[in-house]
C-alpha cells in the first residue's frame, strides 16, 4: 500500500527496505527534496537504517528488520519532511570533463547526427552547452546519471547493449548522458570519451562526481586526449 504525507509518498520496497517518492517527474526542485533528504539522514542517522539510495525522484532506504519496521520508518522520516524546507544545499561543486568525440572515440556520433539530421559539430556544441546536474550515482560505482540532455540531442538507447562499452566512454540515452567508469556492458549511443579516471577503486575509492555536482563537457583533440591519458 502507498502512502501520501505532504507531497511524498511511502511504498515498501521489500520486507527490509521503503521507497520515499519526493515526485513523480525529473526537475532540478525535486532533485532538491531528495538531496535535503539525504543529507538531513546522513547527518541525524535513524537507528537501524543500513543503506540510502538516491535515484531522481526518490530515495530507497535499506534498514535492518530486527530494529525496525516499515510504519515505524515511516513515522520517523514524517519529521524529516516537515524539515525540507528549512534545510539549506551549499552551492554546488562545477566539474569540468574533457571529452575527445572524433572518431573511434564516438562510434555512434554519425549515427546521432544523421538520425537528428545535424552536424557533428552541431551534436558537440550541443552536448557542451549544458551545465549537467548529477541526479545520483549508480548501475555501476562512479557512473553519474546528468541531465538534462539538449531536447534537440535527445536518441532512444541502442536497440541491443554492447557486450563492452570503452572505460571513460561518453554516452546519451533518452534526456541523459554519462561517463561509462570503467569497462562494462551499457546500450547508450557512445559520442565521445574521456582520459579521466571517473572512479578509483581500492582502499580509498573515490568518484569523480558526486550527487548533486553541476558538470560541463569541455571537446579536445585526440592530441590532447593522449597527453591527459598519460598523466
């Protein structure tokens, strides 16, 4: 059963976790209410919650069944929304990606372009004119979901996933694009890449990006790319 209080609407996800819905539609406003969210709960953690999982509208919240219950998490997190407002989100962090889109580094960028009936400098300019909003991270660690994507760039995903997409390889899929941050499987329309490492494993693993980051794709020279690559 879901439920509604004040704009947000509970739904259990399983027997250990509960889904809190700030919206039904991507928007910079939503996006807001689910990083106030987040980090109203990082900051004063509820007893027995394991795991916080920001998607674009939402926040999926993983708790441990022995110390809590799902009615309990609900009435818990009611005080929290009653808060949204009064929380305040620093400026945001700007990070500048460069991305090299000319040949193999693009394999779908003809494609696009013909599809769209435009350039590929057009589809760069495009692609670069955007101050990317970092909805959340996640189908693999350090792959940012930014949007939203130039209307006039928008393509459906690849009809079939590739069984290996390049690491640092830029994709668009739908009004999104991404940085693929490391090798994997993915079905969005490569156009470009990128020497950055977007996530470094290990000990002190880090991400690139982080939720709620505004990002910019900055276009290189193969040159260019190569000697970023090698530093």
């Amino acid at each position: 059963m879901v439920q509604t209080v004040k704009e947000a609407w509970f739904q259990p996800a399983s027997d250990q976790s509960l889904i809190v819905y700030l919206g039904t539609e991507i928007s910079l406003e939503t996006h807001q209410r689910v990083i106030k969210l987040l980090r109203l709960l990082e900051r004063e953690p509820i007893a027995g919650v394991c795991d916080l999982h920001p998607a674009y509208c939402s926040l999926l919240i993983h708790f441990d069944l022995l110390k809590l219950r799902h009615d309990e998490l609900e009435a818990v997190l009611r005080s929290y929304l009653d808060r949204l407002d009064e929380e305040s989100l620093p400026e945001p962090r700007y990070v500048e990606i460069p991305v090299c889109y000319e040949g193999d580094f693009g394999p779908d960028l003809g494609d696009v372009c013909s599809t769209l009936r435009i350039t590929p400098a057009q589809a760069i300019e495009l692609h670069g004119s955007v101050a990317y909003v970092v909805y959340f991270l996640g189908f693999a660690p350090g792959f940012a979901y930014l949007g939203e994507l130039p209307k006039s760039l928008i393509m459906p995903r690849l009809p079939s996933p590739r069984r290996i997409v390049p690491r640092g390889s830029v994709g668009i899929a739908g009004n999104q694009t991404g940085v693929y941050p490391f090798a994997t499987p993915g079905g969005w329309r490569l156009i470009g890449r990128t020497p950055l490492q977007m996530f470094r494993s290990g000990p002190n693993a880090a991400t690139v990006l982080s939720i709620g980051d505004r990002v910019r794709f900055i276009s290189i020279s193969p040159k260019r790319f190569a000697e970023l690559e090698n530093t």
